[in-house]
C-alpha cells in the first residue's frame, strides 16, 4: 500500500487553483455535509473555532473518505500541535502567524519526519489511513501552509516564501489589518492593507509558492481567484450557515405577520 497521494498538492504543484472553506463548529455531521458541497479541501480550526481535540480528530476522520482533503489549522506554531494534527490523519497543517524565515522553516520541518524534517515518529493511525510507507513517503504528501498576518511579517515574506518545505503562503486578512489599526474599518478598501496583500501574492510567485487568502464571501473569492489566488477560502461552516439561513427566516416572519389573522368565526 503506498502513500495516500494528497491532491490538492498535486493540483497546486500543477499551477492550479483551489477552494476550500473553514470548519469551526466541531461538528462531523456538519464536517461531512460541507465535505459534499464541493470544496477541494477543508481546514478545521483548533486556532479560534470551537473545536476541541476529540472534534478534530472525529472530522478528520469523516473527511478522510471523502472529496475534500482535511486540513488543520493549529493553535500555534508548536510541534506537540502539528504532530497531534498529523499524527491522526489530516494531510497538511495551516500555522499561524508566521513572522520571519526562522519560523517558516520550523513549521516545514515540525510536519515533516526526518530526514527531511524532524517529526517525532510515533503513532499509527496516520499509516493505517495513508499507507504503509508513511513514514518514508508521507513527507512529499504533507501540505504546509504559513500565515502571514501581520503587517511585520508582510515586509518579510520575500525570506518566508522562500523556505523550501512551505508550500502556500496564506494570508490571514483580519490580523493583518488589527496590525495595521485597522479592524473596525472597511479595511479591504484601505490602500495600505491592499498593497500589503498585493505584495505577499507577488513575492509569493516570484518562488512559485501557491499564495492563499481567507474570503468573506464568494464574490471576494471570486476576485481573488482573477487576482491569481491558488488557495482560497470562502467564510466558514457557522458563518456560511448564519448568512444563508437569517435572511430567510426573517422573510419568513415577515409573511407570518403579513397575512390576515383567522376570524374568531373560523
């Protein structure tokens, strides 16, 4: 049994672009209904979500059949985390708040066993679901995405996206703009937050570095896959969930208070 190939890597790898969405409720009904929506992969957020250890691990699992790749967005940049992610399943980490080159090439070689990084070796339930050279092959398998979000971290991603072992450099847009004293504005209107993100696509082309972005919606993601976006991210499953369904209760209650009460005749 060789190792589960990881598609969207194959895809990026091939200049292609990809979509996915945010799991942050914790729930793996819910994983798996966002799973069959079409999304290339999906990345479930330990970071800020609601999603507790045993969470991750149940929607890895339920993902793991399916279309969509699972993804885990980690709290930190910390080996015990990208490990636990890894170590049960998840073909790629998302880690946060990634500042310069140093702690670029520590989040490639945490998520990757040696000799080409310096993953602990422990555990089996990755190689059960992956093959039985995991351990050998799982390394070009393995996606690792860094953020950048922060505006220190933009004048420094020329040296963070050219860390070999870093395959998508994601921006995160709403600590970008808190770094800038921007939250609170319309800020994606603002020229500085603009620049910024149009520099982080740049320089990650310039060494063919697939560049992310997270989107507030589709018309965003749809603009950004023109801006030249490979690895875009449209809300999540709670906030996806809240902006289809309120507008359609509260017609809904409008037509309630709109029709004529029955008679007490009736």
């Amino acid at each position: 049994m060789t190792v589960t190939e990881n598609w969207v890597l194959t895809k990026l790898r091939r200049g292609e672009s990809t979509v996915g969405s945010w799991l942050s409720v914790g729930s793996p009904y819910l994983a798996q209904v966002m799973a069959r929506c079409g999304f290339d992969w999906l990345v479930v957020d330990t970071e800020h979500g609601t999603v507790s250890y045993p969470d991750m691990v149940l929607s890895i699992q339920v993902l793991l059949p399916g279309p969509a790749v699972p993804i885990v967005r980690v709290p930190a940049n910390d080996p015990v985390w990208i490990k636990r992610a890894l170590d049960v399943g998840a073909l790629g980490v998302l880690v946060p708040m990634v500042m310069n080159r140093e702690e670029a090439q520590r989040a490639a070689s945490w998520a990757r066993f040696p000799p080409v990084g310096s993953r602990s070796a422990g555990g089996w339930l990755a190689g059960l679901w992956h093959g039985d050279d995991y351990f050998t092959a799982s390394a070009s398998q393995t996606l690792v995405a860094v953020q950048i979000e922060h505006e220190e971290a933009v004048a420094k991603a020329d040296e963070i996206a050219s860390v070999d072992g870093v395959d998508v450099v994601f921006i995160g847009p709403n600590d970008l703009a808190a770094s800038m004293s921007l939250l609170g504005t319309n800020f994606r209107d603002n020229v500085r937050w603009k620049d910024a993100v149009q520099r982080v696509l740049e320089v990650s082309h310039s060494h063919g570095k697939a560049c992310g972005i997270q989107c507030s919606d589709f018309e965003e993601a749809f603009q950004r896959l023109e801006q030249g976006f490979r690895f875009v991210a449209v809300s999540s499953d709670a906030r996806l969930l809240y902006s289809l369904v309120r507008p359609l209760a509260l017609r809904l209650k409008e037509k309630a208070l709109s029709v004529r009460k029955p008679s007490a005749s009736s």
